[in-house]
C-alpha cells in the first residue's frame, strides 16, 4: 500500500520530470518527443509518456513503471522504458536517466564512433572513453542489452545509430551530464573535419582526472566544467 510520502514523492517527481523535459528540448538537447527521461521511485520508475510532445504534458501525463513492468497512468510509457527499466536494475547508482536524439551524438552514432580521450572532460562520464553500442532497433530488448553493456563503468554511452543514453544522481545532474557530452560529440566530430586522427590525452592523465573527479564529487562539488 503507497502511503502519503511516497504520494508526495511521485507528484513532485512527477513536476520535476516534466520540467527537465521540457528543459531537454528548450536546450537543444532533443526535438519534439524523440528523447525519453525516467526517475527512479521506490516502487519503479517514472517515465515520459510515449508520442506526446512535452509542451503539451501535464505532470499527470508522467507514466508509473513497476519494477514487474506494471504500468499505471492515463498515457503509455516511451517506447524505450525496458532499456531504462534494466539500466535501473543493473546499476543502483543511476537515479534518473536521459535518451536523447542530440544532433552531435546522434551524429557520431551513425558513424559507429564513440568519444575518446580527446578532451579532458570525457573523464566526467566514468572512464577514458564513452563508447558507442552497435546498432539495435528501438523499443527491443537488444537495445535495452546493449545500453546497458555499453555503461559498464561509464555513466555514459551512444547507442549506434541512434543517439546518446545517460544516468546520474538527480536530474540537473543528468540534464548537466548530457550537455557535457553533446560539447564533446561535437569537439570530436569537428576534430575529425581537421584530421583523421585527433591527438588523445594518455592514459595516465585520465587516471588521474578520474580520480580529481571522484574527490569533486565527495566533496559535494560540481564537476561540470572543473
């Protein structure tokens, strides 16, 4: 039985949901309803409703997901709610999750590419690289098996041709998160205008962002831009 806390809770979920929507497209990040964002409840998730344009959502819009894959609300859920379901049970870090179709990721994916150590920040999403998934249709367990492979140790991934899947703490942080890696879809794919083969940072200096990453986020710091 949900009691008055966990209804507090979900309705203020559902607000902040729909707000961080709404602020996924107005920054450029998606267009019309092609992206998806979820938030992880005690009793599931929270996820955008499935070809409703999101100046057009009510919070209420905003669809329950169990965990059983129950589904409660007056929408269906995106297309892609199994691929947030199972990221949120592969990995109990990840508290809200953005996909979306941003124009420099989506690029890259196309191009079967991932982002590698060129720019310093690619350190903010866990590791030395943000990989790229190979391609899987969408709404299929397959893709939903290949985003979750693809952010083994990484809070970050494309998925081939396709776009770009991310997690983090709450949703500012995942909002902050995927403007970071559109820049540094955008910095690579330039880069690869000039040259072919774009200088890369060596590993030792991603050890050591990783770990002056790591400290930041103790402390309580934003490491976004550091």
């Amino acid at each position: 039985m949900i009691n008055m806390t966990e209804q507090v809770h979900e309705q203020a979920g559902r607000q902040a949901l729909l707000e961080s929507a709404l602020a996924m497209n107005s920054r450029g990040l998606n267009q019309g309803s092609s992206g998806n964002l979820s938030l992880r409840l005690a009793a599931g998730m929270l996820i955008t409703p499935s070809a409703l344009p999101y100046h057009r959502c009510t919070p209420e819009d905003m669809v329950l997901v169990g965990w059983d894959g129950t589904v409660q609300g007056r929408c269906r859920p995106s297309s892609e709610w199994r691929m947030h379901h199972d990221i949120y049970l592969a990995y109990e870090e990840a508290k809200c999750i953005l996909h979306t179709h941003a124009p420099w990721c989506s690029t890259l994916a196309c191009l079967e590419r991932g982002i590698p150590s060129q720019h310093y920040m690619v350190a903010l999403a866990g590791g030395e690289d943000i990989r790229c998934t190979p391609y899987a249709p969408f709404g299929t367990q397959e893709l939903s098996n290949a985003a979750v492979a693809g952010l083994k140790g990484r809070s970050a991934a494309l998925l081939g041709h396709h776009g770009l899947i991310c997690y983090a703490a709450g949703l500012d942080q995942v909002l902050a998160l995927a403007a970071e890696v559109e820049f540094l879809a955008q910095v690579y794919a330039q880069s690869l205008q000039i040259t072919s083969t774009p200088p890369l940072l060596p590993p030792e200096a991603i050890t050591s962002l990783l770990e002056r990453f790591a400290a930041y986020k103790q402390l309580g710091q934003d490491t976004n831009r550091a």
